[in-house]
C-alpha cells in the first residue's frame, strides 16, 4: 500500500491543501516565509568570497532554506527514479495535438525527449535557450522581489499586493511563452 501511494500520482484535493498547509506551519515554527530563489544568494553568500555587498549578510541565519531546497532536491529525485511510476503520463487528447503540431511527439517520460536531449542542449538553439531561459527566471525572481512559489504561496496568503501583481504577471507571461514563444522558438 505504501509503494502503490508513493508510485501513483496524489490528486489535486491531496497535494494542493498539502502544499498549503506548509506555510501555517513555517509561520509557526520560526516565522518563516516560504520561496525558493532566495536560497541561491545563500549558497552565492556561503561559498564566494566576495567584496559585492549583496552577499554580505548573515546567511546563516536563513539556512533552514537551503535544507528545505535540497529536501525539494531528494525529493524529486525519489520521485522521479526511486518511486518512478511505470504508467505514462496522461495528457489529453488535445494537448497531445497541439504538441504534434509543434513537432513534439515522444510522450513517454516526464518531460519529452524531442526537446529534451543533449543534442539539442548542445545546438546553438538549445543553449540561447537554456542560458537566455535561465537569466531570464532568474532576473525576474529578483525583481519581483521572490519567485513563484514564494509569491503564489507565501505572498498571495498573507494579502501582499505586490505577490498579486507578481502572481499575476507569472501567469500571463507563461501564457505568452506558451502560446508565442515556444511555438517560434521551435519553428526555428
């Protein structure tokens, strides 16, 4: 019973108030915030000696953070490989079309290897991708003052503005990206 808990995917009803129930219980525990892109200018702070004063600062004093990242960490890699379930992903029949027509058609893993391999990781595409993708997040983390976890989570439940706003934005660029950019970027 436990494997089959673990291998199976929990509903929405399950995992989404489980997810909620974390922040009562940070707030609880120490008066902590849940979010996640903090804790790279833990690990920035921690390890390079630096003259930036952006990273002078008692990082110690957040490291519960890097325990909840790498926990996050184990946890993915339990799921994704320990507990791997052998069905395949089930996505409708409409997104499977839409995929098609973009040129996507392997659906047996968690993430499709048509787009996800090392040669196109290694084309001029995939890193422009990559790199521009990943500064891009993580621009948009800092100056959004958290990531989306953070503002979705922490700052929509405590009534902050600015996660509302933030919130907001995470979600009509995601529609922008899915609806404009990754078809272009594929057609490329």
């Amino acid at each position: 019973m436990i494997t089959e808990l673990l291998t199976e995917p929990w509903p929405w009803y399950i995992a989404g108030p489980l997810i909620g129930l974390m922040l009562p219980l940070l707030l609880y525990i120490g008066n902590r915030s849940f979010g996640v892109s903090s804790s790279f200018r833990h690990v920035c702070s921690a390890t390079l000696p630096s003259k930036i004063e952006y990273f002078n600062y008692n990082w110690r004093a957040s490291s519960w953070n890097l325990w909840l990242v790498a926990g996050m960490i184990i946890g993915g890699f339990l799921g994704g490989f320990v507990f791997d379930n052998p069905e395949p992903i089930q996505l409708a029949t409409e997104t499977r079309q839409d995929l098609a027509a973009l040129g996507i058609s392997d659906f047996d893993g968690m993430i499709p290897n048509d787009l996800f391999n090392l040669t196109n990781l290694l084309s001029v595409k995939g890193l422009i991708v990559m790199i521009l993708g990943g500064f891009l997040v993580g621009f948009g983390a800092r100056y959004a003052g958290g990531c989306t976890s953070g503002h979705a989570i922490t700052g929509m439940a405590t009534f902050q503005k600015a996660s509302l706003i933030s919130t907001v934005g995470f979600f009509i660029g995601g529609l922008i990206v899915t609806y404009l950019l990754l078809p272009f970027i594929l057609s490329l």
